[in-house]
C-alpha cells in the first residue's frame, strides 16, 4: 500500500459539515485556551517524574526532589522553577531549604490519569 493510498483511508471522501454540531462547538474551543503549556510542561519526562512525585507527599525540598528522580539539584531547581512560573507547583522557605508542593489538584489528578492509562497501555 503507497503512503497515499493510506491517507485516502483515514479522511472524509466528502465534505460534509453537521452544522449544528459545529454552531454548538465552536464558541466552546476558545475554552482550550491556555491548556498547550500544561501539556507542554507535562510531556517531558524529568517534569511528569517531578509531577508525580510532588502528586505523591505533601511537599519535597529541592534536594529530595533531585535524589527521589536520580538528577542533579540545579537540574531539580531549573525544572521546579519552569513547573511554579507555570503556576502547576508552588514553594516556600524555611531558613535555607526550600520545599515544593503542587499548586492545583487538578494537576494532581491529571497526572495520575496519566500514570494509569500508561500503566494500562503496558499490560
């Protein structure tokens, strides 16, 4: 089968628009606005781990947070610092240690739907 021969199979053969459909949906797509950095942040796999591991405790300093992923502190911190300028986790001080939580549970729970569908897709 030829590249385009393959490409014919998973279009339309016609243009056809139910547009009620469309006249219902397309007010509602502005909704998505916004949503491309949250999966930005989320499809790289140093940032999902630290996700995840943030998703599974209360809080984690910086240090723990580089040990628990296996990566070097100022490579916990960049990323840390790119997931609270996303507004996805928040910090606080105490004296010189500097702990990381997650900011919103629907981060939370985002992730953890994530772990589960890959967890399925292995079995």
């Amino acid at each position: 089968m030829s590249i385009g021969e393959h490409t014919q199979k998973d279009i339309c053969e016609i243009e056809c628009v139910e547009a009620e459909k469309v006249k219902d949906l397309r007010p509602r797509i502005e909704e998505a606005n916004g949503v491309a950095p949250l999966f930005k942040a989320l499809a790289d796999d140093t940032r999902s781990k630290i996700i995840y591991a943030l998703s599974l405790t209360e809080e984690l300093c910086v240090c723990d947070v580089a040990a628990v992923i296996g990566i070097s502190v100022a490579t916990a911190s960049h990323h840390l610092r790119l997931l609270r300028n996303l507004g996805l986790a928040k910090y606080r001080k105490v004296g010189k240690m500097v702990y990381y939580s997650l900011d919103d549970d629907h981060v939370r729970m985002l992730i953890h739907a994530g772990v589960e569908h890959a967890n399925e897709s292995k079995s």
